[in-house]
C-alpha cells in the first residue's frame, strides 16, 4: 500500500453574532471592570449563544464551512468525531446530531471528551484511523456551549469562557505533507482543580445540587495555571521531537486560548517567537475544544497559514489532560480527490446529455 497521510482539506468555524464585552459582563453584576479582567487574562469580550442555539447546531454551521471548503459532500464522510465538554445531551452523542443534521449517513460519529484538550484528542483518533486504513476521511470537530455552565457569581470562572465551533476536513492522502505527530496525556488525580461536579452518574442532578451550584464550572486558577503552562510546553516540544523538527521549523504556533498570561509563559518557556504564535482569546474568551479550530480558521482566512507552512498545535484542559500536534498544512482539496470528483461531475454532465438527446 502506498504511503499514506491526513492532510487538512478544509476549515471553517462559526461564533454566535452575541456579542459579550467586559462592560456587559459589570452590567449583569458580576463582581469585575474591565481592567481587571484583561490585565489577567487579555479578554475583551466573548461570544454567548443564543436561545435556541446549541452545541450541535453551532458544530454544524462550522462543519458545512470546512466541507464546502473541502468540495466534499457530506453524503462522502466515512466519519465525524466531535470534541467537546458541553454536550447537547448525556446520550446521544452530540457528533450523532450534526451527523443527521449533515446527512452525512455514511459516516460513523463519536464524541470525544477531554475538555480544552477534546480537538487534539479528535484529531488525533481520526489521524490514527486515516493511517491504519479505517477511514478515508474524517470531519474533526471542536464546539462548545459554556455559556450556559457558568456561575456569574463566580468572576473567576465566568469571564474565562465563550461560546463557538470549529471544524476541520482531514483527508487520506500520498502526499507527503500532513499531520506529522500528535501526543496526548492525562493526569486523572487533580481533576477535581477544574471540573463540573454535577450532572453525571456519581452527583445526579437534584434539587439540591442545582442549589449548591454544582452544575457550574469551578476551578483552582493558581494550580491550574502552574500545571498548564509545564504541561503545554512539555507537550509541545515532544510533539515537535516526534514530528524529526524543531522550534525553527514551525511557521505558526496555535495554542489552546485559555489566557493570554499562560500563552506568554508557554511561548518564554520554550523560547519560541512571540510573532509565530495565533492569539484571538480578545475577541472570543476561552472557547475550550472549539478555541484551536476556530484558530485553525481564522489564521488560514488571514492569510497567516499557507501551503506548506508546519503548524503546532498544543493544549491543556480538565482532567487533566494535555496534549499537541505538528502538522504540515495544506488547506486545499487534495489533487487525487479533487480530480476524480472533477471526472465524476462531467461523466455525470455526459450522462445527462445523453438521456435528453436519447428516444423516448
């Protein structure tokens, strides 16, 4: 069998027109200005879905952008894999629901949960099952809807975190660019520093648990900032020794937009040009899984990722769990797909002149 690789063929990620500023978020009494909340965290203001909106359906709107990019129809995904820690539901899979919403009904779908590190950890599978043959190709998906886990009496959680999705194609490719490393970690003894209590089989939601507010994000800032910074920069730089690169070798750093103090302190940590790394956590808050894609999107509609340009991707989040990834972009249709695509729109073309011309 012939070398094979997955490649990004097509992005695309969507925000919800909501609009949350600092000031908006003083007006709806929490206790915090502006000043404080971008001086510790570089934050201007975030996106909130809106009613009606959810995970699955901002997942979706992202999905058809990186496919219509990608000229794949969703009728030809062999598989959809979603990352996120805000669910429409327990069960069924939120992947399940834009798979429908798609009409993808080829496709296989799962969720993946490891909170801010879930878009690694999707690419990552689906990098897996693209090399060992399983699939051709694969719609990786990050989305999330935190708006509606926050507890706006607690300023240290609730400034942090917006809504939004984004989405990539990953494609099986013989070229000799594509996804060149991923590696993921997990440490499951401090997962109680940032996590939701509430909700799932061992705190039941109650009456008494919605009281005590523990269906809400919390989080020990101090010890999670100290453990994301190591943790995202050890990963990093495995990552780029798997991939046979180094630092130099990278054209853009994206990293998991958590903080703007703790994306400073990975990139002094690992001595890495500040001009190399893609910073929107202004303009969209932590996006948990959805922060890297909608990144991923943003730097390729800039112009910032191009043909040929090695990416590194790292993250950290609950759990905990951290992981990155080195890929070689490419961004476009892959020559092989797109032409037999091409040959199968015009026998089609042919096709239908022939039955106009045929007799009845």
């Amino acid at each position: 069998m012939a070398d094979r690789n997955a490649v990004v063929t097509g992005y695309g990620f969507y925000a919800p027109p909501r609009v949350v500023t600092n000031l908006d978020l003083e007006k709806m009494g929490v206790d915090t200005s502006d000043e404080w909340i971008t001086s510790r965290t570089g934050i201007k203001e975030r996106r909130f879905a809106a009613d009606g909106e959810t995970t699955s359906s901002m997942a979706t709107r992202a999905a058809r952008i990186a496919l219509e990019r990608a000229r794949l129809r969703p009728q030809d995904l062999d598989l959809v894999v979603l990352g996120t820690c805000s669910p429409d539901y327990l069960f069924p899979a939120t992947a399940c629901l834009v798979q429908n919403a798609l009409g993808a009904e080829r496709a296989g779908a799962f969720d993946v949960e490891a909170a801010c590190t879930s878009f690694v950890s999707s690419l990552a599978i689906a990098n897996g099952m693209i090399l060992a043959g399983s699939a051709r190709n694969a719609l990786v998906i990050g989305a999330e809807c935190l708006s509606r886990l926050l507890d706006l009496k607690d300023r240290t959680t609730c400034v942090l975190f917006g809504d939004g999705a984004g989405a990539v194609v990953l494609e099986a490719s013989n070229a000799s660019v594509g996804v060149e490393s991923a590696v993921l970690h997990a440490d499951g003894s401090k997962g109680d520093l940032l996590w939701v209590e509430g909700g799932g089989s061992r705190v039941p939601a109650t009456n008494e648990t919605v009281a005590q507010g523990k269906h809400f994000i919390r989080m020990q800032g101090g010890e999670t900032f100290k453990l994301a910074v190591k943790s995202m920069a050890d990963a990093a730089e495995e990552a780029l020794a798997e991939a046979g690169v180094t630092a130099n070798d990278i054209d853009l750093m994206i990293p998991h937009q958590a903080n703007i103090r703790i994306i400073e302190a990975v990139v002094k940590r690992m001595r890495f040009p500040s001009d190399k790394v893609f910073v929107n956590i202004q303009r969209y808050g932590n996006t948990s899984a959805a922060s890297i894609p909608i990144a991923i999107a943003e730097a390729a509609e800039q112009g910032r990722l191009k043909k040929g340009d090695r990416v590194l991707l790292c993250a950290f989040g609950g759990g905990f769990t951290w992981g990155a990834s080195v890929m070689e972009w490419w961004g476009v249709p892959i020559p092989d797909r797109r032409e037999k695509t091409i040959v199968q729109r015009a026998a089609r073309t042919v096709d239908d002149l022939l039955d106009r011309v045929r007799p009845v």
